[in-house]
C-alpha cells in the first residue's frame, strides 16, 4: 500500500473495506510515516460515514430521537478526531511498556485506520448493550493485530495485555450504558409527567369560573403580601 499525494475517497473506501476483512494484510502494509494529514483525513471520513449511517438509521426509528441520530452527522467526526488523539497517546504508552520502538506517529497511525470499523459499529450502536461488546471486542482484535504487525511484539503479550484491557472495558462500558440509559429512563418519564400535570392545570383552569378565578387570584395575591410583611419584619 502506497502513500497517495492527493485525497481520493476511492482509496478511502478500499482501505476501510480492507480494515474490515483483512487488517492483518492491511496493518502489515501499512507505512509507519508520512505525516498526520491522510491519517486524519482518513479518521474525519470514517467517522462521517458513520455519523451519516447512524443518522439513517435514527429516521426510520432504530436510534433514540431523530435529532440525536442528525446530530451525530457533525458529532462522530469531532469527537473521532479528538478521541483519536487521546487513544494514541494512551496505547502509545501501552505500547511502550511492552518494548516497541516505534514512535507516536507510528501509534496514532494505528489508531486512526481503525475507525474504519465506524460504519459497520453505527449500526452495532442500535443493540442495546451487545453493541458495546462488539466494539469493545472488535477494537482489542485490531489492537493486539497492530501489535504484532506494526510494533513487532509477541502475539501471546499482546492478547494478554490487551485481553485484561478489554474485559475491563466491557465492564466499564456496560456499566455506562446501563446508567446512561437508566438517567435517559427517568428523563422521559419526568417530562411525561410534567406534561401530564400541565395538561390538567390547564383544564382545572378552564373549568373554573369568573368567580371562582377571582377568588384564586386574590388568594395567590394575600399570600404575596403575607409573605412580603413577613420578609420586612425580619429585616
């Protein structure tokens, strides 16, 4: 595989399309420099043809709230770009510990080609939980891939300190997704209700007579001037 001076979405789609079927082939061939301009290019598409799979999906209903699924349109690509940078640098120094001699490039190179999987994880995103674990487990794979492809390092270290890694991961992104959707749970019900108690405030109102108006306005207006004695006698 060759650096390419100019971008060229073909190249794009023929590496994603590699990184899913064969990201040994593709890490193993993969240039270890050149600069961050193609790798970023390559993390800015990915991650908009997920936000844009995504956002499908959203419109005939798979995801939570259309607007949630357009919003990921502009979301993926800038929390990719950011993401992609600290994910380096924390493999980087994985990476490290483990003896490689490779540099930060080297790493955030990695990292970049592997949102690639993007498209294929938005849709793995509309299972609840089992979406986790799938990209949990499919980014381990590329992971210990690129330690024995890229940086050199033994297969057996690699699937051990990657494998601890992900079973922590699974653990902890479980945990997320449950609070965060539990958190989501109670938000709708909150609205639901307030839009209930609304509704009925509303009605009780149109029920109620001139009079009856009157006699509640003047009720609200005593309490204010109870309540206004009561501030200046405690001044």
């Amino acid at each position: 595989m060759s650096e390419s001076s100019s971008f060229s979405i073909e190249v794009v789609i023929t590496q994603i399309k590699q990184i899913i079927t064969d990201p040994a082939g593709f890490y193993k061939n993969m240039p270890k420099t050149g600069g961050y301009g193609e790798p970023i290019i390559f993390v800015l598409v990915s991650t908009l043809a997920g936000g844009i799979v995504y956002a499908g999906l959203s419109i005939i209903g798979l995801t939570p709230g259309p607007g949630i699924g357009i919003g990921a349109i502009i979301a993926f690509p800038i929390g990719g770009l950011i993401g992609s940078f600290v994910l380096s640098a924390i493999l980087f120094v994985i990476w490290k510990l483990m003896g490689s001699p490779e540099n930060f490039e080297t790493s955030y190179r990695c990292v970049a080609y592997s949102f690639g999987l993007m498209p294929v994880l938005a849709v793995c995103m509309v299972v609840p939980y089992l979406g986790t674990i799938i990209r949990t487990l499919w980014g381990t794979w590329l992971a210990i891939i690129q330690s024995t492809e890229v940086h050199g390092r033994a297969k057996p270290t690699a699937t051990m300190v990657f494998g601890i890694l992900a079973a922590l991961m699974v653990f902890t992104g479980l945990s997320a997704e449950y609070a965060s959707r539990q958190a989501m749970e109670q938000a709708e019900e909150y609205l639901q209700g307030s839009s209930e108690a609304q509704s009925n405030a509303l009605e009780n109102l149109e029920d109620m007579s001139s009079e009856d108006m009157g006699k509640a306005v003047g009720e609200f207006m005593k309490g204010l001037q109870e309540a206004s004695k009561q501030s200046e006698e405690g001044q």
